[in-house]
C-alpha cells in the first residue's frame, strides 16, 4: 500500500496517554534540555508527543525503511504531568519522489491531542520518508 494515494484522509482511532512526571524529566534529560521545570517533570517539553506512538491508520511500515522528515507542533496550552490526552492521527497527503537510492514515499500525518473534556491541547504535523 506505500504510494498509495487512497490512504488520504484514513485516520486512526483515538489512543489515550497519561502523561508522568518521571517520563516529561526522562525525556529532557534524553535530549539534553536543561529547563527546571522540564527536569522536574512538571511541563513537558515542546517535542514530547513524540513520545506518543498511536498508530499510523492503514500503513505496517518496516520501521528499518523510515526516516524522520520533518515536524511541527501548535500548542493551545503546555502539556503537564497528570494530563490524559486522546491522540487521533489522520494521513494528510501521500506522495512518491525518485531519490538517489530509489523510489520514496512520503506520508504527511497530522495528530491532534484534546484533553478528558475534549479541549484541543495540541497539533502535530510530521513528514515520514519510506525508502
């Protein structure tokens, strides 16, 4: 199904997470940020949904064959520790381009993550290369 033009629009069922304290202080010790409260695992880090692994509705990507495009967050208010957030993803655009090594697709998904009341508390874009 890679290249596959009729995957737009497919989106994924809503998958909740928890957010801990100790996982927002892990992961910005893991990419070096120093803020306190971030250490702290009080508020999580701008990139931190990428922490959040819902799935990718209609792909099975070998995830040897993928790379990191590109990816964009828009916050209607700072994750915190204790927050329980839906995370819905929906495939965007589908596109293939010929790269040096071949053929590759590139899939363009958005996410939306909304609190227990359904307030909007994040949007993710995220451009994924399959080789």
């Amino acid at each position: 199904m890679h290249g596959d033009p009729s995957v737009i629009g497919r989106e994924s069922p809503p998958t909740v997470f928890e957010v801990e304290r100790g996982a927002i202080g892990k992961f910005a010790a893991a990419i070096g940020d120093e803020t306190p409260e971030y250490l702290a695992g009080e508020i999580a880090p701008p990139t931190f949904p990428t922490t959040f692994r819902a799935p990718l509705p209609e792909l099975a990507l070998d995830l040897s064959r993928v790379l990191h495009g590109e990816e964009e967050y828009t916050y209607e208010r700072p994750i915190r520790q204790g927050d329980v957030l839906s995370v819905t993803r929906r495939i965007e655009d589908c596109y293939t381009r010929q790269g040096s090594l071949g053929e590759m697709t590139f899939y363009v998904v958005s996410a939306e993550g909304r609190d227990p009341q359904g307030a909007l508390v994040y949007r993710s874009r995220t451009t994924i290369i399959y080789r």
